[in-house]
C-alpha cells in the first residue's frame, strides 16, 4: 500500500484490526465485523500490525517474554506458549537472542521481535505501517526477507504500507491511496507502466524506473515493462541481443 | 575550512564497555564543498560529525574551524555551533515550542539576539525553507506535517546563519515528495548561500545527486575519499562494506556482468541512459544528452 503522507494508509492499517472503527462502512475480518465490540481480541489475533518506530513496540525486559506477551493473554497452556514462542523467534531468525535485552538489538532485530510477537498469536495476517521507514538498508533487507519467508512458507497475508517504491514492486498487488480513497489498484507492474499518473498521484519512481522509462522514451524496445534492476538488466541484455550488439 | 587531524574517540572509556568508536581520522573540509558522508551502520559517521561543532569532545586528536582550534580553552563552543550547525535525525522530535516562529526564534534568541532580531530572522529562515512566516509561523509546530515539521527544524539551523550544514540522514522517514522537496531545498541552498554542505545517509541515490566528494567511514576508519564518481566506480569494495551503489550505476554494472562493453561510472539516470543507447547503436535525440 503506497500513497503520499496524509492519504490515509495508516488510518486504514488500523481499522484493519479494529484499533479504529470505520465511521461508516465495514471491516470484516475472517466473517468477523470489527463494529461488534465482542470480535476485537478475535479480529486482533487473527491481524497483527508493527509499527514505524523499533523503539516503542516492545514491552518487556527480555526478548522471548515480549514475545509471549500476546500468548499469555490469550490464556494459553505454558508449554503451549513456550513452543510458540520458540517457532517464532526461529521463523524470525531471533532464537539465538531469545535471552537478550531488547533495547539492545539493532532496529532490524527489533522489528523482528515485534514480527515475532504477531506470529506467535498465529495470525492470518501481518500489516507492517511503515515498519522499514527507520531502518538502514541492512535492517531493511533482514525485515524484507523475513516477511517474504511469511508469505511463502507460512501463507500469511502481508499489507506491507511503504514509501520504498522499490519494496513496493515485489509485490502481488499494489493498493494506491490518494486523498483518503483508492486511486489505483492492481499488479506493480500495471500500476508502475505510466510515469505520469505517479507523478500526479506525487509518488516518486525509483531511479530504475525512471531508467526504463527513458530508454523505452528513446526508442528502446523493452519488455516487461521491467520494474527492478535484475529486470532490467535482463530486458537491456535481451534488447542487446536482438539489435546484433549481444557479446559473441 | 573544516579540519580534523587524528581524531579517536572512544566511549564510556576506562570502562567494561568502552567502544571505540573513531579510530585515528585526518580530514579537511574546504568552505562550499559538498561532502557524502557515508559508511555502515556503527562506522562511526555521526559521531564523527559531532566532533565538528564541539559536541562531541574527542578523546585525541584535533579539530580546528577556520584555523581555530575548538577545544582551546578560550573558544567559545556556542560561536562554533553556530557556524557549523547540525541537522540531527528525526529532528522534527526536537520541536517544543508554542510556534513555529518561536521554535526556528529559539537559536537566534540564544545567541544573544534582541527578541525581534531573531524573529526577523526565524522569519527569513521560515521563507528560505518555503514556509511563509505570515501562515506558519503562528501555528503549533505539532500540527504540521512530517514534511512540514523537517523543515521547520532545518530552518532553526538555518536561522543561526551557519557556514556549513551537516545533515544526518535529513530525508529518514518522509513520503517521496518530502525527500525530493527538501533534496531540491538543500542543494538551492548550497547554491545560493554557498554552504558547506555534509550529508549522511544511506541512500546513494542522494550522495550521487548532491555531493560531489565521498567520504567512507569502516569501523573508525576512513577507507575511501574522494570524488564521488571515482567512489562509486569502486562498487566491489562498497558492497563488499555492505553499502549499496546508486541504482543506474547497478543497472550498468550488471549489463557489464553480461558481456556488454558498457561504462560503469554513471550516477544519474540521464547519464546512464545515455550510455546505455550508445552501446545499443540508438543515438539519443538531439537536445537530450546528459548535461
């Protein structure tokens, strides 16, 4: 979900697991309607959100209690509680932490935990708000794959909001909020082939994009139209070759 | 002229804990020169800046202003502060005043200015950020944007009337249109008024548009210096440092890993472009070569 400060994602993020009610329409989650006060535990349980800043979403003092913070509220038995605990931490690659103070962990294992926290009240969804914004590329990168393995192996559902356009592309399907309303929806690589409707929509390409555009401007065939720098990279050697320019 | 001669810092030194955190620094700064800080997370970038303006106060070494030694006994740190100035993270979390106009009046008012004087000059820094005072000023620095409230900060160090700006990650967390905004901001700035400018930051994208000297910092150490171009053609050791290189650089030199006897060294998508359809045989149009 991608969209100028001010549209709206983070205000959506929340209705999704009932932190916000929606003023009119409905949230439903999993046939759960999120205006029935008695569905938020059931709603928040099954759609868990991390937030923007590392620094203040953990709780405890250390790694594994913040954790099962979540399954200890759902009441669950402790061996329970422990085997869940420690089949997150693993999914998150934090098992080796699980004993450490959190506020000395990097703000990509930070996230991590908080990504653990989630998972380990088995949720069918994950919606991260911005939760690479503060990170350098290193924690970006551990966030991302993290989240990737959720998808694959675990079939978690992730609404991903971000300014990162170049996050943005890997996804299935790019959601963009303008002014509190949806103003395009689709595969990325619909919505990121017209340079012009994002830059009315005041959504900056990555330089890569700009990059493909351009050639494609200058007469270059490409396919795709190629949204990272392997794509392209693949779609100018495939063009070198058929202009008789590829190396013998 | 920013100068700096074998800074080491070390913190909580004499302890359990002690981290060496600049390990042996030489550096010279000239005035107008636009510097990219880079180097991984814990290199020890924003430490070594704040050993510029005398807020951080190196365990060895030196650190000289114009010819002035900072650390001498009879500078005063505030006058340095002042022409050096520094753009912290997030500094948006730093606004406490009541207004806007207040909040940029805060430096200028430290100084010893009379009250209007530093307002009249809060004004003038409110209008170099492209907030009109008349409008921005009155209001609660709390209900602006996150765009908005970066550039209020930014203008508290600008209403010090500094000679050389450092800005540490200045563009972390806002939307495309806020980075692309203050970017345009900094580098007019630079333009207009000559600033010293240093940059850190994680996004090479941004020290190839606005620097045009690179500077690596490893563990302590600098590893690389010099003209930005030359830097990012050393792409090996940068990722070898877990450092990315600007994207048109990586679509080149993943071009050059198929075989095709493409340049490396281009920072900008215009440039790129360009020596992309040079190797394909397509001239670009006439007007459209890179500048």
């Amino acid at each position: 979900m991608v969209g100028p400060n001010g549209s709206g994602k983070s205000t959506l993020a929340r209705c999704l697991n009932a932190l916000l009610r929606p003023t009119a329409g409905r949230v439903v989650v999993d046939g759960l309607d999120t205006r029935d006060p008695e569905t938020v535990w059931a709603v928040r349980q099954r759609v868990g959100l991390v937030f923007q800043n590392p620094d203040n979403q953990l709780v405890a003092t250390v790694v594994e209690e913040d954790v099962a913070f979540g399954p200890e509220n759902l009441g669950l038995p402790p061996a329970e509680i422990r085997r869940r605990v420690d089949e997150a931490l693993r999914v998150v690659e934090m098992l080796p932490y699980r004993r450490h103070a959190p506020h000395l962990l990097s703000g990509g294992q930070k996230q991590r935990v908080a990504i653990a926290g989630i998972l380990a009240m088995r949720p069918q969804c994950i919606v991260l708000d911005e939760a690479t914004a503060m990170l350098d590329p290193r924690g970006r990168a551990e966030v991302l794959a993290t989240v990737r393995r959720l998808r694959e192996a675990a079939g978690i559902a992730v609404v991903h909001i971000t300014h990162h356009m170049e996050e943005a592309v890997r996804a299935d399907r790019v959601v963009v909020l303008d002014g509190g309303r949806i103003a395009r929806a689709g595969p990325p690589r619909e919505v990121f082939a017209d340079p012009e409707a994002l830059r009315r929509l005041r959504l900056v390409p990555p330089p890569v994009l700009e990059l493909g555009w351009a050639l494609r401007a200058a007469g270059v065939a490409l396919d795709g139209p190629p949204l990272t720098v392997e794509e392209l990279v693949a779609a100018l050697a495939a063009a070198a070759e058929r202009a008789g320019r590829a190396p013998a | 002229m920013i100068r700096i001669v074998d800074v080491h810092h070390t913190y909580l030194a004499g302890t359990p804990m002690a981290t060496e955190a600049l390990r042996g620094i030489s550096l010279e700064i000239p005035d107008g020169q636009r510097l990219g800080l880079i180097g991984p997370t814990g290199s020890g970038k924003s430490t070594l800046v704040q050993t510029f303006n005398a807020l951080i106060r190196p365990t060895r070494g030196r650190v000289e202003v114009d010819g002035v030694d900072i650390f001498a006994p009879e500078v005063q740190q505030r006058r340095i502060r002042q022409r050096v100035a520094l753009l912290f993270q997030y500094p948006e979390y730093q606004l406490f005043e009541e207004t806007v106009l207040e909040d940029v009046a805060f430096g200028p008012r430290n100084l010893g200015l009379p009250p209007d004087e530093a307002r009249a000059r809060a004004a003038e820094a409110l209008r170099l950020v492209g907030l009109d005072p008349a409008v921005f000023g009155p209001r609660s620095p709390f209900a602006l944007s996150g765009g908005e409230m970066r550039r209020v900060a930014l203008a508290g160090v600008l209403a010090m009337e500094p000679q050389t700006l450092i800005l540490d990650e200045p563009t972390a967390g806002l939307d495309p249109q806020g980075k692309a905004e203050l970017l345009d901001l900094v580098e007019a700035l630079h333009r207009r008024r000559g600033l010293t400018l240093v940059l850190i930051t994680h996004n090479m994208d941004e020290v190839a548009r606005l620097t045009e000297r690179v500077v690596v910092l490893a563990a302590g150490q600098v590893v690389m210096d010099g003209p930005t171009r030359e830097v990012f053609a050393r792409a090996d050791e940068l990722v070898a440092l877990d450092l990315d290189i600007p994207q048109p650089a990586q679509v080149l030199r993943g071009l050059r890993r198929r075989g095709l006897a493409v340049r490396v060294d281009a920072l900008t998508v215009a440039e790129a472009r360009d020596e992309i359809l040079r190797v394909l045989g397509t001239p670009p149009a006439p007007g459209e070569e890179a500048r």
